[in-house]
C-alpha cells in the first residue's frame, strides 16, 4: 500500500495514435529513503534531528563553510583529487550517474555565502598564484601543460578540481542526496576537521536558531545544564553569551561535524 501510495503512471500516444498507460512508476525523489553508506543510524539521525531544527538559510550558510574549507582540503591532496576527479568521470561514463560533489564542468562554484572566511581567502590567494603562472590563452595554456612536471600538473588539477565542489546543502536537499554524502566521504579522505574552518558566533550561528536550540547547545557544550539566568536573557543576549561560552570548547554544530 505504501508503494501505491508513492507511484504515479504515465500517459502517452503510440505512433499509431493509440492512449497508453504505464501504472506503478515511482519517481526517484520520491523512493524510500535508505540510510547513507557510511553513517551509523544514531549519527544519521542527531544530524537530522539537528537539521530539521536549523533554518534551510541557515544550514545552506554552515554548508557552504564546510564546502569552502572541503575545496582548500582538496587542493592541498592531489592524490585523493586524481582519485575523485577520475571517479566522477568513470561514474558517468560506466554507470551514467553522476554521485558526486565535484560538478566538473570546469565552472568556479559561488562562494559569496562564505566571503570572508578563512577558506575563501585561501582559495582566493590560491586562484590569483594559478593565474600568475597560467598563460591567457588557451593555444597557450595547452603547450603551458605539455611542458610541465607530472607533479604540476596534479597540482592544478587538484585545485580545478577543488574548486568545483559543491557540498552545500540547498533547501530543497535531503541529507541522503549522493552528492551530500560523497562529500561526507571526501571530507574523510582528506580528513577535513571543520573546527579549522569555522567558529560559531553570535552573527553565524546562535543569533539564528532558537532559544531553546541555543541552550542545548550550551549544556552540550559545556557538559551540564545552563545556568538558570540564561533562560531569562532575551535571544540576542543569549545569543552572545553562548558566543563567550563557546570560546576553548572547541565545539561544532552537527551539520558540520565528521560523518560517522
């Protein structure tokens, strides 16, 4: 009854100008949901649980950090860049899929919800070193590659590649989308710890979810319970005493911590 529920069918016109009908068709986005590979159930859920108590602007803004400091992880390992670049290749030529985050079309992916951050310089500095070296044009920039090391060469691949990540999380994306959960993967292969990248504040992060949402934070922060006169600050006060309480702990919303 389930699957009745979730199918659909499809109408069309022979060449021979007669109605057919295809019944119990199920579209993709519309299939039940199997955990992602690679993560626990009870770690799958805190970051649903969390997840679902974000703002979608707010969990596309702690995305696009996680995207930004993944793309600087990348450049930094062109071993694991070749790996995911000829993936992705082999992905879409064998099997037609295209489970990826790297969107290989050699398109610079936005960055304009990070500017600012550490990640953005870096990978800012990194494109104006590249394009120093680079000739314009692209007769030249052919004969540029001919002549150089292999080494160089995997160098700038890795940052092409790099930069075509796309890990953020959209409104309309589920946490099992395959694009989200290869970049889980390519976060642990190139050990990408978020603590590196980003620090919770007042501006980024607690002055956009809840009173509550601020306090658990805190007690799981801090590893005990509130002190009762935070319940009766007023949010934007709250807001900035979780940023002073935060300070040393080392602490990371779940969106942005390692997959399990």
């Amino acid at each position: 009854m389930e699957q009745l529920a979730l199918a659909g069918a499809v109408v069309t016109i022979g060449y021979n100008g007669k109605t057919e009908i295809e019944r119990g068709l199920v579209r993709p986005e519309d299939m039940p949901k199997k955990a992602a590979a690679g993560k626990t159930a009870s770690a799958e859920g805190a970051e649903d649980s969390q997840a679902s108590s974000l703002s979608a602007a707010l969990v596309e803004s702690l995305t696009a950090h996680k995207s930004a400091a993944l793309s600087v992880a990348l450049q930094e390992r062109p071993d694991i860049a070749l790996a995911a670049v000829v993936h992705a290749l082999a992905s879409g030529i064998f099997s037609g899929h295209r489970d990826t985050s790297l969107q290989l079309k050699a398109e610079k992916q936005s960055l304009n919800l990070v500017e600012g951050s550490k990640a953005f310089a870096q990978l800012e500095d990194a494109h104006a070193a590249w394009g120093r070296k680079l000739p314009a044009s692209t007769e030249e920039l052919w004969q540029w590659c001919l002549d150089q090391k292999q080494q160089t060469l995997l160098e700038l691949l890795a940052f092409c590649a790099a930069t075509t990540i796309n890990a953020v999380q959209g409104k309309s994306d589920r946490l099992e989308n395959p694009r989200l959960v290869h970049a889980d993967r390519l976060a642990l292969a190139v050990s990408l710890d978020m603590k590196d990248w980003f620090t919770p504040d007042a501006e980024n992060y607690f002055s956009r979810v809840s009173k509550p949402q601020i306090l658990g934070d805190l007690q799981e922060a801090n590893g005990q319970p509130p002190a009762p006169a935070w319940e009766k600050l007023k949010k934007a006060d709250l807001a900035k005493e979780a940023e002073r309480q935060i300070v040393g702990k080392a602490w990371l919303p779940a969106l942005l911590r390692p997959a399990a």
